[in-house]
C-alpha cells in the first residue's frame, strides 16, 4: 500500500513539474515570437492598405518600404470629421474596438489613410463587419474626389469557401474600382446587389456590384459593412471638398 502511495505521489510531482516546464517554455516563446507576429501582422496590413488603393506589385519583401514612400499621413478622425491626431497612432487603433466605443457614447477615432499613387491620392478606409459566420474586415480607397472607388480588398474569419468565401477573389473585389458612392449631394454608398447589377436600373448600376453567387447573407454583410463604415467618414469628406 505505502508503495503505491509513493508511486502516486511521484507520478503527481513529475507531472505537476511536467507542466510547469512547459507553461514556462511556452509564455518564453510567445515572448520571444511576438515582435516577429506583430511585424508579419504589419506587413500584411501594408500589404492591403496599399493593394486596396491599387498601388501593384506589393507583396512582404517591399510592403514596409512602398508604405513609407507611399503614405503621405496616418490621421484619427472625431465623429465632425476633424483630425485629432496626425501622429501615425492611427496605423495601431483597433476600427472594430473604436466602432463599439462610438455605440457605446464613448470617445472615438476614425483611422485613415492617405496614399499619394503617383496619378491620384486615396483615402484608404478600414472596414469591419459580420459576415454568416465570423467577423468579415477589409479596406476601400476612395479618390481625392470623396466620391470615386480607386479598389478594395475584403477578408474573413469564417465565411464558406466557395460561396461567402469568394469575398476575397480578386473577380469580387475588381467591380468596386471605379464605383462612386454619391449620387449627385447624397450618399448611396456602393451596394453588392443580389441578382447582379443588371437588375437595377442604369443610373444606379455604378453605385453597385454583383453579389456572390449563393453567399447572399456574406454579400449582405458586406454591403452593410461599406455603408455603416463610410457613412462615419461622411464628415471628413464634406470638409475636404469645402
């Protein structure tokens, strides 16, 4: 019996030491890794805030020196429009984090980018939504004009490869360029129109895109994704063009 105590017990202690060793050497390699996933995390977000104002041939090896040449200003916005800081802060805010605080009465910043393209300056815009199942994210640049679409990227937590999924396909994403998303003085935003944009009629169709085929509520969250989140930017774009 006492042999079988001394067993237990020393089963327990190396097991016990067991995991300590390992919860230790796992935290000192997620210490040691973060600075290299926060820099990976960076670079892809380089990557599709330059893609999205259609500055070509991006990929990790350039992305951290085309964003330095070519993003001419990083600014926080106020809920007027007004910049409330220019210092590169903006680059870090957390869009979906700032959204809650704006629903919630809380103090919020807009980040924004601004891309000089060599031919047109973008105002690069992140974007954050629900799609069917996850979250869904991505970026638009609108032209110097507040109005015209230069391109966009979407991406997603969880959407249905092949349906949902295909909000990342480069055939998606490619309608948007050339959009506009006001109508005279109002703001229509750009609609992803179930039944394709030949269901509308012709002095509309340049304020849409054609929905997925069979991801009708990812198609959804998109379009709300875009409106909800430009909207918010409405006042930014009304004091540029004064």
């Amino acid at each position: 019996m006492k042999k079988d105590i001394n067993s237990n017990r020393y089963i327990f202690m190396y097991s016990t030491i067991l995991v300590i060793v390992v919860a230790a050497l796992l935290s000192v390699a997620a210490i040691f890794l973060a600075p290299y996933q926060k820099n990976n995390k960076d670079n892809e977000k380089k990557i599709n805030i330059l893609s999205a104002a259609g500055i070509p041939n991006v990929n990790t090896d350039n992305a951290k020196q085309l964003f330095e040449k070519q993003c001419t200003a990083m600014y926080l916005l106020d809920d007027k429009g007004n910049v409330i800081d220019e210092s590169g802060k903006a680059f870090d805010t957390d869009l979906k984090q700032e959204l809650y605080n704006k629903e919630q009465g809380k103090p919020y910043g807009l980040p924004l980018f601004l891309i000089n393209t060599d031919t047109n300056l973008a105002y690069v815009i992140p974007l954050q939504g629900t799609g069917l199942w996850g979250a869904i994210w991505g970026y638009i640049a609108i032209a110097a004009d507040g109005n015209t679409v230069l391109g966009a990227n979407f991406d997603h937590a969880s959407e249905t490869p092949g349906l949902g999924g295909e909000i990342t396909s480069e055939g998606f994403q490619k309608q948007f360029v050339g959009k506009t998303i006001m109508k005279g003085n109002k703001f229509v935003s750009i609609k992803v129109q179930k039944g394709g944009i030949a269901s509308l009629p012709e002095a509309d169709r340049n304020h849409a895109v054609d929905a997925i085929t069979g991801g009708s509520i990812t198609s959804k969250g998109v379009d709300e994704m875009i409106e909800n989140t430009l909207r918010c930017y409405l006042p930014y774009f009304e004091r540029i063009k004064k």
